[in-house]
C-alpha cells in the first residue's frame, strides 16, 4: 500500500479520518505490512502484502485476523492486539 493512500482512508465503520498507522514492514513508501487503527471505534485492519483489508466486521475473515495478530504481538501496540475490534488475543 502507498503511504499517500493514508491521507484520503478513513474508518468504513464509523468514518473517522485519520487512522493511526502502524508499519510491521515497510520499503521506501509502501507498506508491505502492518495495521491501521480507529481511535473512535477501537477497530483495526491489517495490512497484508500490501493490501489494506478493511471490511465490515461480518465480512472479515476471523482466522486471518487471528493469525496476522499472532504474527505480529511484537510489532503492534497493546491496544490493538489485546484489545482491537472486532476481535483480539
């Protein structure tokens, strides 16, 4: 994902603009991994191999997000692994 791509996402829950970024993996100004977080609703979406997933709750894939938690416990702060939406470790 480009990093300019940051300046026009927003939460398609809740529509709060800027999200918090958080970079796992990154080269020059993409975003090969990592996660952006909602400030207002607590949801996260991961980035992965470049591609921000950011469904609806009913549409995420629970198995994914669970794994990519794991992957990552190091990488992301407390509020998203412990705590994010939908759901957390």
């Amino acid at each position: 994902m480009n990093k300019k791509l940051l300046e026009i996402l927003a939460c398609p829950i809740c529509k709060h603009h800027p999200l918090e970024e958080f970079y796992v993996d990154e080269k020059d100004e993409l975003v090969i991994e990592g996660a952006l977080y909602c400030t207002e609703c607590s949801r996260y979406f991961p980035i992965i191999e470049e591609i921000p997933i950011m469904l609806p709750d009913e549409l995420r894939d629970k198995k994914q997000d669970i794994k990519f938690l794991k992957n990552n416990t190091e990488s992301l702060p407390e509020k998203i692994v412990k705590n994010g939406n939908p759901w957390h470790l």
